[in-house]
C-alpha cells in the first residue's frame, strides 16, 4: 500500500477533476482498471469500487484501500450507516493518501438494503447528515467529503424529496454532490434492472444545481459520451460522472477526455500507445504474483467500434486465463488489431 501523506495538491487535484469523473461501479473499477484509465486520462476524477467501512474499521481489511500513486486523483467510495464506523474509516482513507471520500447513498442492491445504506438512506437524511458531520470531523480536512445519490427511492416524489435531502447534505458542511438522475426501486427491481428502468430526469438535477448554487453538482446516468457530457457542462452542471461507457468504451470517453474537457494543450494518446504502456505495468503484475486475466478483462473495449476490436477481445478472453500467460498474449492480441488496419486507432 502506497505511503503517501496527504497534501493540499491532491485534494484540490480532486475537487477540479470532478469536472469529469468516472462512476465507482463494484467489481469494474478496481486499482487495475484504474491504472488503464489514468493512463488514457491524467485529469478526469476516478473513484474506487464501494468498500465497505465495516470491512475497514471491523474487518481489518485495509488492504481493499490499496493504490497505485499514479491513480491520482482517486477517490474512495464507502458504504455503511454507522457514522462512528464511517468516521473511521474516512479517517484512515485520508491518511492514505485519497483526495475525497466519497459517501455511497445509490446503490440499491439486496446486500446493501440488508445492511442498511446505499440508496435506502434516501428515506433516512438526518442519518445522512450524522454520518457526514462526523466524517468530515475525523478527516480534519485532509481529504473532502461528498455524496453520491439517487434523487429519491420507491414511491418518494423527487421534487419533494431531492431538495430536502441536499439542504440535509449542506447544512452538515459537504459541497459536493453526484446525483444518479434515476429513482431507485428497493422493491421490484434488480439492481441492474435500476440501472435502466426507472426514468432519467436531467432537468430535475439541472434545477437542483440552480437551487444550490454554492454546491458543486455532477449528473450521472445514461450519459454515454463526450459530446453529452459538454452539452450539461455548457448548461451549468459542474461536474459529468460516467459509468458503464467509460467502461465499455475507454478510448471514446477517456482519450479525448483531457482536451475536449479540460483544455488540456497536449494530443491524445492512442489506443495502441495505451496498450504499450500497460506492458510494464502486466508485467509487474504478473512477477508479484497476479494473474494476466485480472488486468486484461479491463481492456477489452480498448478497440470498441475500431477495426480488429473482435480479434482483440477474442484473442483476450481466450488465452488471458492460460496457465503462465503473461505480456506476450496482449502484445499478440495488438499485433492482430494492427494488422487489421495499417492506420493507428485514434
């Protein structure tokens, strides 16, 4: 685990990154994935899969906080409703070096209702609020504490319920918030089923970045390219969080993502450079012990929508997983995408 003392740099890096940020979605953005993405991107927000701080503080399981230095800006997410036990657990994420923690108040899995947080907190924000005073307490200011929310759950109306919640938020001192424009059914639906179901709202969440103006505001869900990101930036959102197409589709929303975001002067990297420059990082992996099929399920969609993208993954899924694979099998999978086209993916 990296032993980094915290600095006044990375958390105001962490702050302005959120301009753009890739969501935390549990069993996708793990330290792996996270080294892939600041590769394409140095400037977007990245967040860790939601850790418990039960696991934390009970559990002892500090290493689920490990890092790469160079993922920074990183931000972590944690789950619980305990605010002593979240106060802890914030206290140790900030010693380790991260920017943000990040308060999951979203996720409507079955686990998490079992346990009392994600988005089944949406009916309890004094709780909320508790939680937040508490952890902003123990970080001492060495690390910025935010939400991630629904803008309500079952049959709450988010009109009512989404101002109520953020005056919440606000009066326990946290000035920003990602907001999933979608309701989360507890009741009835699977997880992935809130993924897609329950309608967007864009303009509700728009309207809450005018009702709290000195809130810094990102939207998140449904959002699946650069373009649609600029268009909230151009209408006064703060901040853009995407999920599942940076995901999918790295090189579309992550390459670009430093100039056409954040007005960055230099060109993008290329898919073909981003694959170059993983070799080192595959090869370190695999000499401390790791598996080759643990970085390499991140890359997948490196090609997407590029020629040789179905050779790439193939060739991945196929021999990532073979005893003793190792750097050769990804360059062996870039030569075929190469060999599709003679012109270097953009």
């Amino acid at each position: 685990m990296p032993d980094i003392s915290k600095t006044d740099d990375t958390f105001m890096a962490a702050a302005g990154a959120a301009r753009l940020s890739v969501a935390p979605m549990m069993d996708w953005t793990d330290r792996h994935c996270r080294y892939l993405h600041r590769l394409m991107s140095a400037r977007t927000l990245l967040y860790t899969e939601m850790v418990t701080a039960a696991a934390i503080v009970r559990g002892g399981a500090v290493h689920l906080l490990e890092y790469d230095p160079a993922e920074q800006p990183v931000a972590l997410q944690l789950g619980g409703s305990d605010p002593a036990e979240l106060a802890a657990a914030a206290a140790i994420a900030a010693g380790l070096g991260y920017g943000e923690v990040n308060l999951n108040v979203g996720c409507p899995s079955d686990r998490v209702q079992s346990g009392c947080f994600g988005a089944v907190l949406m009916t309890r924000p004094e709780l909320v609020a508790e939680a937040l005073a508490e952890m902003r307490s123990a970080v001492a200011g060495a690390a910025e504490i935010t939400v991630k929310c629904r803008i309500g759950v079952d049959d709450q109306t988010p009109e009512e319920i989404l101002p109520e919640f953020l005056q919440m938020v606000h009066g326990a001192g946290v000035r920003r918030v990602a907001i999933h424009a979608r309701k989360a059914w507890l009741d009835g639906l699977s997880p992935k089923q809130n993924r897609d179901i329950p309608p967007l709202d864009y303009p509700l969440v728009l309207a809450m970045k005018a009702a709290f103006g000195d809130m810094h505001i990102s939207i998140n869900g449904g959002i699946g390219s650069l373009d649609q990101a600029q268009e909230f930036l151009d209408q006064g959102i703060d901040g853009v969080m995407i999920g599942r197409a940076a995901y999918h589709t790295p090189a579309d929303i992550l390459l670009k993502a430093d100039q056409r975001i954040f007005g960055a002067p230099h060109p993008p990297k290329t898919a073909v450079q981003i694959v170059q420059e993983m070799l080192p990082y595959i090869d370190r992996h695999i000499v401390s012990g790791g598996r080759l099929a643990q970085v390499t399920r991140h890359m997948l969609g490196l090609f997407a929508h590029r020629p040789g993208a179905r050779h790439w993954r193939r060739h991945l899924s196929q021999n990532a997983h073979r005893e003793g694979a190792g750097a050769a099998v990804v360059q062996e999978a870039l030569e075929m995408v190469q060999g599709q086209s003679r012109v270097e993916p953009a």
